[in-house]
C-alpha cells in the first residue's frame, strides 16, 4: 500500500463516515455541515485520481452553490413548532426498511464491483487537465453540452415560477 | 492505485444517500440524500475514466454533466420544498401527504 | 308513416341487392377464387387487413337470403308492432346496420372483416336488447348478453391470430388451401374456435344470456335471437369446420357441449311459464342440434337445419309478438282461447310448432331427419368421433326429439286453445283481443308458406325420419291427452301427479324425471356457473382495494416500493441470465 | 474548428427549443395574459419542427418516435386553449417548459450515446415536473410535483449508477461502441446484468411501469388535464422510443439481462393497471392508471426488439396509443373547464346531452379498450401480441389477453356511463369562449382521425416502421 492509497482510504474513512453522520443527525444544519465534509472528501478522492479539474467543479458546485442554497432553504422551511430545536425524530417510521435497502444496495454494488473489478489498478497518469477536458467537451460532447444549457435554463424557468407565490396573480 | 477503492466507497455513499432518501422526515435533507447517490456516481465514473485512460473523457465528461444535473435539479427541488411549505406549512413527508 | 315504409324501403332495397348477388349462386358448388393476403416482412404472417373480398360459399348464398329476408319482414311487421315508439328511428336504422354486419360476416372470406362484422352484431343486439332502457330487466339483460358474449369475441380473436400464425394468412379460403396440404394446430383452433361458438350461440356453460335478451322488442328476438345472430356461432363452426375435423378432442368436447345444451334447453323450455323465454331456451336447444350436426362431421346438415329453424323460428317469435299485443303480456297465463279471435296467427304459428316439433311435411322435419341420419351415420365411429360418444349424441337428440315435441304442443295448447285463463274478471276474453294488423300478419303468412316450402327438394332418410317421426308424435299425444284429461300443462309436478297420471306410470315418471332434471340443472347453473363470474369479480376488487391503500400520497413510501422494486429486477436480471 | 453536430438528431430539437424561448420572450412583451402571447410561436415552432423532420427525410423507429412527439405536442398547445391562462395559469413560462420538455423528448429517441440520453431525459423530466406544479395557489399540483420530482430524482441517480457501471465494463457509452464491447465474452456477466438493469430503471421510470408508478395517478389527478394529456402521450411515447433503441441499438449483447425483467416488468404493469383503473370513479384518474397498464402493452413486445416485429409493434401502438389518449384528454379538459367535474357520475349521458366531447370520449375509451367499431385499438392490440408469440412468450401473451379482458371492464364502464341516460335536469352546455371552442376543434379532428384509422388502418400500418 502506497502513500496515495494510504491518504485514500483515510478519505474514504472521512466520506463515508461523515456521509453517515449527515444522514442520521438530528440537527438540521448540522446534517447540511456533514454534508460538505462529504463533498470535501469525495473532491480529495477526485484529486488522487488526478482529475483536479473535477474536483475544482465539485469544490465550486456543491460547496459553493448547492450547500449554500440547501442551508437557505432549511432556515426558510424552520417550522414554527420546534419542540426542543429539532430534536424530535428526524427520521421516519420507515426507517428500518430504508436501512435493510441501504445495506443491501451497499452491499450489492460492493460484491458486483469486486466480481468485475477485483484487482485492476488505476496507473498513475495525469488525465483530469482542464485543457484535455474543455477539448474532450467541446469536440465529442457538444451536443450534449448543449443540451444541459437548457436543462439549466428550463430548470431555472421552473424554479422560478414554482416560487413566485400565488398571490401576485 | 487498486481501482476498487472507489468503487467500494462510491457503493457505500450510494448506499448511504438511499437510506437518506427513504427515512429522512425532512423533505430538504432527502435531497441531500440524492446529491450523496449522485456523488458515488460519480466517484465511479472518474475512476474508470482513470482506469481506462479514456481518450474521450467519457467518464469525467459525464461527471460534469452529472453535477451541472444536480444542480438544477437541486434548485427545482428546493423550489417545490419551499413552494409546498407555502402550500401546507410543513416539509415533513409524513404530513405533506396527509 | 311515410318515414317509417322509408326503412323498410332501404332494407328492401338492401335484399334486393343481395339476393341479385347471391340467388345465380344458389346451385353452385364450387368455390371459383381464392384470395390469399399479403405475406409480412421477413417472410412472416401478413398485416391483419381489411380488405373488402366478399366471396359466396355454397351453402352461404341461402343464409345471406334467410338474413335478409327475415330482416325485411321484421321491418314491415315493426312498422306497426313498434312504429309509435319514439326510439322507432334508432331501432329501425340499428336493424339496417345489424343486417349489413351480418353481410360482412356471412359474405367475407377475411376473418378480420367477419371479426368486425361479429363485434357489430353483438353491438347491435346489446342496442336492441336494451331498447326498452327503461326497464332494469332490460338493462340488466343487455348488460349480460354483452358482457357473456366478450368471451365467445376472446375466442374468436385468438382463434384468428391461431389461424393467421399457423398458416400464414387471414383468408379463410387461405388457410382452408394451406391446411389441405399440412394440417397444424388443428386442435387449439377448434377449442378456441368452439368458445366463440359456445358463447354466440349460447351453448353450454355459456347459455344463461340468451334468455335474459328476451326483454328486447319481439320483432328484434325474432330477427337476432333466433333467425341471424346466434345462428352466427353456429354458422362459424360450420364455416371453419375443415381447419379442426382432425381433432377428435375438438368434435367430442363440442359433442358433449351439444348433447348437454339440447336436452338442458328443451327441458327448460318444458318448464317456462312464459312463451318468450320457453321460445328462447327453445332456441337454445336447436342451436345445440345444429352443433350436433358439425361434431359429427355433417356441417351441411347442421347449415340446413340453421336455415329451416331460421324461418320457423322467426315466425313462431314474430307470432308469439301479435298474441303479446293481443292480450298485453308474454306469460302464458294470461293467453289460451286465441284460436278464434287470432286465426291467422293460430294457423301460422300451428305451422311454426309444428316445424318444431318435427312433424312432416314441415321443412324442419326434413332438416331434423338429415342432423339425426348424420348423428346415426356417425355411430360406426369412421367420422372423427367416437362411436360412444355419436350413441350417446344419438340418444339424448332422440329423447330431445321427445321433449320438443312434448313442449312445442304444450305452448300450442296453453296459447290457443282452452277458455282464457287470465283473460279477464269474467273469463271471457277481451274484446280488444283481435288479429294484429296486416303490417304484422302479412310476414307471418310469407314466413309460414317458406316453412313448408323449404322442405321441397329435401333428402328424406327412411329409418331416422320413421323413428323421429314416431316419437315427435307420441310426444304430442301424450301432451294432448294430458291436455284433454284437463291437465293445465303447468310445469309443477305434485298436482299433475295427483289429478292425472295416476293411471300413466310411465308418463308421469317421465314428467318427475323431467321436472327433477330441470330443477338440477337451473340450481347448477345458479349456483356453479355463476361463481366464475362472482369469484373473479370479487377477487379483483379485492387486489384493487389493497393497491388502493398503496397509493398513499407518501413519497417516502414510494421511493421505499421504487428501491425494492430495483432490487428484486436487478435480481431477477442476475438470476436469470 | 468545425463542431461535430448530427443535424438529423439535433435539427427538430433545436427548431422546438428556439421556439420556447421565443414564446417566452414574446409573452413577456404581451400585455394580455392569453394564450395567443406564447401560443401562436409555440405552435409555430412546431410545425417548423415538423417540417424540420419531414426534410431531413429520416427513417426508423427514431424517427417515427419524434413524429408522434411532435404530433403530440401539436396536439397539446393547441388544445392548452381551453386552459384558464388568465387566473390559474402563467401562458410564457406554461408554453416555454411544454417546449423545452418536447425538444427533450426529441432528443431522447434519435440519442446515439448514454450522456446525451441521460442529459436529455433531464431535459425532459425537469420541465415536466415543473408542468405539473405550475398550477398556482393550488395544494394539489405542488403536491403531486413534489411527488414526481422525488421519485424521479431518485430513479435518475439509479440510472445514473448503472450507467456509470455500464461505462466501466466497456470503456465507452456511446451505442455502437456498446454493442461492440458486451459482445465480447470476456466482459464480467454479473455486472452487466446489474448495469443493464439499473440503466433501464430511469426509462422505465418515464414509461410508469410498476414498480416506478406510484408517482402516476398523483402527478395526472393534481395537475391541469392537458398537462397530464402531455405526459401520458408524449413523454411516454418518446421514453418508449428512447428505451426501445437503447435496447435495440446498444444493449442486444445484454438481452439475456433484460429480456426477463422487461418481460416481468410488462405483464406486472398491465395488471396492476388495471386493477388500480377499476377502482376510480373520476375519468382523469381512471385514464391515470389506465396509461399505467397501456404502459405494460407497449413494453411486451420490447422483449422481441431484434425480431421481424419488435420495432414496428410498439412504435404503431404507442403511435395509437397517444391519439387516443390526447383526444380522450382533451375532451376531458373540455369538460373540466365547462361543468368542473370529470367524476364519472357527473359525466352520465354526456355522449347523448353532448354528444360532441362524448361521443370522441366514447370513441377514444373504445379504442383504448381494443373494441370494435374503434377497430384501430383492436389491430394495434393484436400488433403488440404477435410478436410477443413469435419469440415464444406464451406466458407473457396469456396475461396480455387477461388484461384485454380487464381493462375492457372499466373502459366499457366509462363508455356505458357516457351513453347512460342523464339523471336529474337535462345538462345545457353553456356557451363556450371561442379558446374552448379551439380546443374543441383538436378533439374533433382526433377523433376523425381515429375513425379514418378505423376504417383503413394499412394507412398506420404500413407508413410507420
């Protein structure tokens, strides 16, 4: 095991553990917080992989914008009743099942990746440059690339009017 | 670098994000669940791309897309959180359905 | 007025169209073109189309005629019979669309266009039954008759695409060609084939609509429920009867189908206390003669007898409507003494009893001699069926035979003869009680002469006629005699045993036997065959109550059902490949 | 540089997508809140895209799915007149994601990779979901959008997962690089399986098969009736087509993966359909579950995609398919605007007292239903069972013709509703605004449609694939 797989699964660890933390606590923002580290993480993972430009995006997107905007939203939705500040039960009666199909997804995924992948390694080489993929988008993919400016653009119409409350109307 | 050290991560997050989804009460944090399945998606996508060295970038150009598509979707989704809290004053998903 | 003679002027004209095309074909036997459709892509069976290649068959010529002349007549006799009704418009148009469809299924040789021609004749009689929507009875028998014949559709339409898939085409003179060279699948055919019969023709376990229709105009059970449409099932299995006269299992499951619903029927019609419904169960058990005739391998017979009881039995239904509007109601109780008042409805309708009794020289002697000569023939067991099975069809068509005649002369005494038993406070009979106009005793009088008519020409067999003949007769006599010891012919037992056939043992165990018989079976059919239908019913409204309390409004729990149902595909997707 | 764009895959789309922003646009400088501000160059746009299609002069089933998609969104704007835009509804941005959600459906079914496939059913999904909550200051449609938009989030990161497996056993997501890699017998078997049907999951997800239909009923009972008309016909059309060539073009290596579940996934939907559609008493949620088990008939025959049949069936049905459910739709939007009710007991006698949304109701159930004189839904009933028989799924044909027999209970129930006799006082339609009479008209020429179809359907069978 070399340095790299070393800091690897010690964010592994840090994403995973933090993934769980985000799921489970009881404070709303707290949950939000956990989150980031998450992300952070996962941008840490990226960047072993050498795909930094990915992880920049990931760094700007989520943590920047996302998080942001879920943070917004959970002091918008506070609900007035907060019987002892959101210590109540966050979670729902379903959770036992949601628990079982979690594992077993984990699970499942896990044994299939080994079954196909088990000792296959990832060869050092740079490949994540923002030169290589601002080439690969906007040769191969530009189509598609241009298909998620509207995406964006519906999405933001949508967003929008679903918002705009009903009494200006 | 075993290849399998992200792909066993990316199955835990994923595992993870879907229990979000299916037992969180609180309609913003379910989709926080989904932004979790997304990134082990995407965790797998780099490292194959890394894996294979592809030539087109497949794998990190779709990883874009992925977290451009979450994004958006995030932002409609909080539109209708905050839209159906106006609606019925609550983001519980047990009582929005009542 | 004049707009009521303008239907029966286009239904006239549409006769006169067919019977130019239809009477040069009359003595032909030969088919002279076939058609075969186009083959689809990859050499595969071709597109169902709808091409309109109508072709006359030997033997079709004579029921396009029978279609359109019973129609005809239906039409002017409803000119008075329902020409005041405000609906007359639609009834009378549904009549013209009827007529055309059976056109369609009679004339074509492409099973999609008999197939819709099929759908429309049902969808006309579910119409016709429900004219008088006012009634719940009505409603209720439009309903089942629609509902029961869906399955005999199912079966045609897989029947169809068995056909299509098996020889490669639609055409039925096609697939008669392709099957003379390498038969297949003969025995799916046939069964698929026997449930569009089954339900039609309301055979056996699928009989209980046909006299639930009787609420429907009487012009309209004359024209559909006795002349054309449920003599379509039969006409069907006649038609198709080459593509599963392989298959012994075929033949002997429509044999017991046949030998069941003939007795089943004439007893119930033994039974009636009502001459519609005693006229529709009777309609049944013809029908399942008929069928006799293509089990054992004779169609035409089988064609023969559905052109005769066609005539007689629309005239008997047509006559049974001028004593309805006589003396307002169809129960028997209240008819009786009609001989004088009714003259020509008591003599023509004599002539339709007497047909069905089978008593020469009426064309359904001649027609129910051929079926039995050919239920006879096949007891050496060469035609495809069993000899057990052809003595045992034998039998029961002989007792049937019996019971016919008995029930026949029964519903001929308690109409017309006797003082009137419900006719009035004073026992007398109504002076309103009168011959019905001529717009309705005219086609009874056409129809009666066709009765003796048809029987010109007829192959006569020496030993089934004599034997036929003489248990037709001793059918009548016995109920004659009954009559004439003062009997009321009512179908309870205990006072006829009592009062009369003390000195007839004999006699009168047949008539227990008969009674009992009939009490079983309608106990069966309520209490048996309906639980199909009630059981699937409920069972479905059971599932769709629990899917119900799935659908919950919970996202939470959709998501749950969502991952559960990956999870078990992603197994299934693992597991199985 | 040139930019490596297929014009036949990206032309009617683009044409679509640049008519949204135009409705947008002109509606904002619109002072009236009508539909003839974003309206007309919706409409236009369209027909542009038609025209746009009909002139790259493409063949196929993709391209047979993009017709039926912008016939359908045809049918759709035009027919959104009877809509109440002046209180209820905002016309540009109504108008504006009806568009974009149409060019996503264009997009979906002339797709050559996955990353454009995922992307455009994005394009697709987002603007829907944002349909069925546009109606505002009211609790139901923002209900049964959030509904729609978590579970299809939740079926996009599933697919999503399985596409990025898909990618790492064959190092490539585009179509025929696809079909190429799982051909060969050293890819490991487990994981394709999973990654085939984790893919399938998302389309199966737009197409409202069990068990991704929940959202179904909801999403059609909370939102405007054309809106549901929208989704049930075009969005299900083209995630069918898109579907259909996935499996056809990149995955037939995988058939053994997807051949059964595809298959269970068919007959279950149909079922369940059913039995859920003969429980309602309001048309628009009978028609909701209806769709559901119209889903499950249109997916059988994907199960034998690489036979003689297996592109033409499904693309004739759903071709039939969505006619008659847009008229049924529309006529049912009619309704709703005029008398406020589309229960069935308040649609009693409508085809004898208003004989001219009835009667094309009646018309549409009885084609659904598969039933004579609608011979049309007949011949495309027996289209999709052919070639579930020629690949020798006789189970899976045995359930289609049980639920031939189930669905007719209720679509005949509806039609003998329709035809029943009125109680109480006679209905007196009101005199309609001239919008509604518009809308009226689209139901009108569907329906005559249906009919001439009726009577001659080589005129369908033999112009599509």
């Amino acid at each position: 095991m070399n340095a790299t797989e070393v800091v690897f699964v010690v964010l592994s660890v840090l994403a995973a553990g933090s993934a769980l933390l985000a799921m489970t606590s009881r404070q709303l923002v707290h949950a939000a917080l956990w989150l980031v580290v998450t992300l952070g993480a996962v941008a840490g993972c990226f960047v072993l992989m050498t795909a930094e430009f990915i992880a920049w995006v990931q760094v700007l997107v989520y943590v920047g914008a996302v998080v942001v905007l879920v943070i917004f939203a959970l002091m918008l939705t506070r609900q007035g009743r907060e019987q002892g500040s959101g210590t109540t039960a966050e979670v729902t009666g379903n959770r036992w099942i949601a628990a079982v199909l979690g594992v077993v997804a984990a699970v499942g995924l896990g044994a299939t990746t080994i079954a196909g992948f088990g000792g296959e390694r990832i060869e050092g080489r740079r490949i994540g440059t923002a030169a290589s993929i601002g080439d690969a988008l906007f040769t191969d993919w530009v189509l598609p690339f241009e298909i998620l400016s509207g995406v964006l653009l519906a999405a933001l119409v949508g967003a929008i009017v679903l918002s705009r409350s009903g009494s200006d109307r | 670098m075993s290849l399998l050290y992200p792909l066993l991560l990316s199955s835990a997050l994923f595992g993870i994000g879907l229990y979000g989804v299916l037992a969180r009460r609180n309609a913003v944090l379910m989709l926080l669940g989904v932004e979790l399945m997304l990134n082990a998606v995407n965790l797998n996508l780099v490292a194959f791309d890394a894996w294979f060295a592809d030539r087109m970038h497949t794998g990190q150009v779709l990883t874009l897309f992925t977290i451009a598509l979450a994004a958006a979707e995030i932002g409609l989704g909080l539109a209708i959180v905050l839209a159906l809290f106006r609606a019925v004053r609550t983001v519980d998903v047990d009582e929005v359905g009542r | 007025m004049i707009r009521r003679w303008g239907y029966v002027g286009i239904t006239a004209v549409l006769a006169v169209v067919v019977a130019i095309w239809a009477v040069p074909e009359l003595g032909r036997d030969t088919v002279t073109f076939v058609t075969i459709g186009q083959t689809g892509p990859d050499g595969g069976p071709p597109l169902p189309s709808l091409s309109p290649d109508l072709l006359i068959y030997p033997g079709t010529a004579q029921i396009l005629l029978l279609a359109v002349g019973v129609g005809l007549l239906v039409q002017i006799y409803s000119t008075a019979y329902l020409g005041h009704h405000p609906r007359y418009r639609s009834y009378a148009l549904v009549i013209v669309l009827f007529l055309i469809a059976m056109i369609a299924v009679v004339g074509t040789t492409n099973l999609w266009v008999l197939l819709v021609g099929w759908e429309v004749m049902g969808l006309c009689s579910y119409l016709l039954i429900g004219h008088e929507w006012e009634s719940p009875v009505a409603r209720a028998g439009a309903a089942k008759a629609f509902l029961v014949t869906r399955i005999a559709d199912l079966g045609l339409v897989m029947a169809i695409i068995v056909i299509g898939e098996t020889y490669g085409t639609y055409d039925i003179v096609g697939a008669q060609v392709a099957q003379s060279e390498q038969p297949r699948h003969a025995t799916l055919i046939g069964l698929l084939v026997l449930v569009a019969v089954v339900g039609k023709s309301a055979q056996f376990p699928l009989h209980t609509w046909l006299p639930d229709a009787m609420p429907g105009p009487t012009p309209i059970t004359a024209l559909i429920h006795a002349a054309t449409m449920v003599a379509a099932g039969v006409y069907l299995a006649a038609r198709l009867f080459q593509l599963y006269a392989d298959s012994q299992v075929v033949l002997t499951a429509m044999a017991v189908v046949a030998a069941i619903t003939m007795l089943m029927g004439a007893l119930f019609a033994w039974v009636q206390t009502d001459l519609k419904r005693a006229l529709a169960w009777s309609t049944v058990s013809q029908l399942a003669l008929m069928l006799a005739a293509v089990a054992v391998g004779d169609p035409e017979a089988g064609t023969d007898h559905l052109l005769a009881h066609g005539v007689f039995k629309a005239l008997l239904f047509l006559g049974c409507g001028c004593v309805m509007l006589a003396v307002g109601s169809s129960a028997l109780s209240s008819m009786g003494g009609l001989r004088r008042r009714m003259p020509v409805t008591f003599w023509t309708m004599t002539a339709g009893f007497a047909a069905l009794a089978g008593l020469v020289p009426t064309a359904g002697f001649f027609t129910k001699d051929s079926v039995l000569h050919a239920i006879e023939r096949a007891t050496d067991g060469d035609r495809g069926l069993a000899a057990g099975t052809a003595w045992v069809l034998l039998v029961v068509a002989l007792v049937t035979t019996f019971v016919t005649a008995a029930y026949a002369t029964r519903l001929w005494v308690l109409t017309f003869f006797g003082a009137g038993h419900g006719a009035g406070p004073h026992g007398t009979l109504g002076q309103d009680v009168r011959e019905a106009p001529l717009a309705m005793a005219g086609p009874l009088v056409v129809l009666a002469v066709a009765t003796f008519a048809l029987s010109v020409g007829q192959p006569l067999h020496l030993g089934t006629g004599l034997l036929s003949t003489v248990i037709a007769v001793a059918g009548v006599a016995a109920v004659l005699v009954a009559a004439r010891r003062g009997s009321t012919l009512a179908w309870a037992p205990r006072p006829l045993a009592a009062e009369l056939w003390l000195d007839r043992p004999f006699s009168r165990w047949i008539l227990a036997l008969g009674t009992g018989a009939s009490r079983v079976v309608v106990e069966l059919d309520r209490e048996v065959v309906d639980v199909y239908p009630r059981g699937g019913e409920s069972l479905a409204a059971t599932i769709s109550r629990g899917l119900g309390l799935a659908q919950s409004r919970n996202v939470q729990r959709y998501a749950t059902v969502l991952a559960v149902g990956v999870v078990m595909l992603v197994v299934i997707g693992v597991v199985v490949s | 540089m040139t930019i490596p764009v297929d014009w036949t895959v990206a032309g009617p789309a683009t044409v679509v997508m640049i008519g949204a922003l135009v409705a947008l646009v002109v509606d904002a400088s619109y002072s009236r809140r009508t539909w003839l501000g974003s309206g007309l160059p919706a409409t236009a746009a369209v027909l542009a895209g038609i025209a746009e299609l009909l002139r790259e002069d493409a063949t196929g089933a993709p391209f047979a799915f993009s017709l039926v998609v912008l016939l359908g969104t045809l049918f759709v704007v035009v027919a959104s007149n009877v809509m109440n835009f002046e209180n209820a509804m905002p016309p540009g941005e109504y108008h504006f994601l009806l568009m974009s959600a149409s060019a996503g459906a264009l997009v979906v079914v002339s797709a050559r990779d996955v990353v454009t496939l995922v992307v455009a059913l994005e394009l697709l999904s987002l603007p829907s979901i944002a349909l069925v909550g546009l109606r505002q200051g009211d609790r139901a449609a923002i209900r049964s959008a959030w509904t729609f938009f978590l579970a299809s989030v939740v079926s996009t990161a599933i697919t999503l997962m399985g596409v990025s497996l898909l990618y790492g056993v064959t190092g490539t997501l585009e179509y025929a690089g696809l079909r190429e890699a799982l051909v060969d017998p050293d890819v490991p078997g487990s994981v394709v399986s999973v990654a085939v049907v984790l893919t399938v999951v998302g389309l199966l997800f737009k197409l409202g098969a069990v068990p991704f239909h929940a959202w179904v009923p909801d999403a059609y009972g909370g939102t405007s009736v054309m809106v549901a008309g929208f989704l049930s016909a075009v969005s299900k059309a083209a995630s069918l087509g898109a579907l259909l060539v996935l499996l056809a073009e990149a995955l037939p290596g995988a058939h053994d993966a997807w051949g059964p579940v595809v298959a269970v996934v068919a007959a279950v939907t149909m079922t369940i359909g059913n039995l859920g559609a003969l429980r309602q008493d309001d048309a628009v949620g009978l028609l909701a579950w209806s769709s559901i088990a119209q889903a499950g008939f249109m997916l059988a025959p994907v199960v034998a995609v690489s036979g003689p049949y297996g592109l033409s069936a499904p693309v004739q049905y759903v071709a039939v398919y969505a006619l008659a459910n847009l008229v049924a739709f529309a006529a049912l939007a009619v309704v709703l605007r005029l008398r406020g009710s589309t229960r069935l007991a308040d649609l009693r006698g409508m085809a004898r007292n208003d004989p001219w949304m009835g009667i094309p109701l009646v018309l549409a159930a009885l084609t659904l239903a598969g039933f004579p004189p609608a011979v049309i839904g007949l011949v495309t009933k027996v289209v999709v069972i052919r070639p579930v028989v020629l690949d020798d799924h006789v189970w899976l044909a045995v359930v289609m013709g049980v639920n031939v027999m189930l669905g007719l209970a209720y679509y005949l129930r509806l039609v003998v509703t329709l035809c029943g006799r009125a109680e109480g006082e006679p209905y007196v339609s009101p005199s309609p605004p001239i919008s509604v009479r518009f809308a009226k008209s689209t139901v009108l020429i569907g329906s005559a449609t249906l009919v001439v179809l009726s009577a001659w359907p080589d005129l369908l069978l033999s112009h599509l694939p």
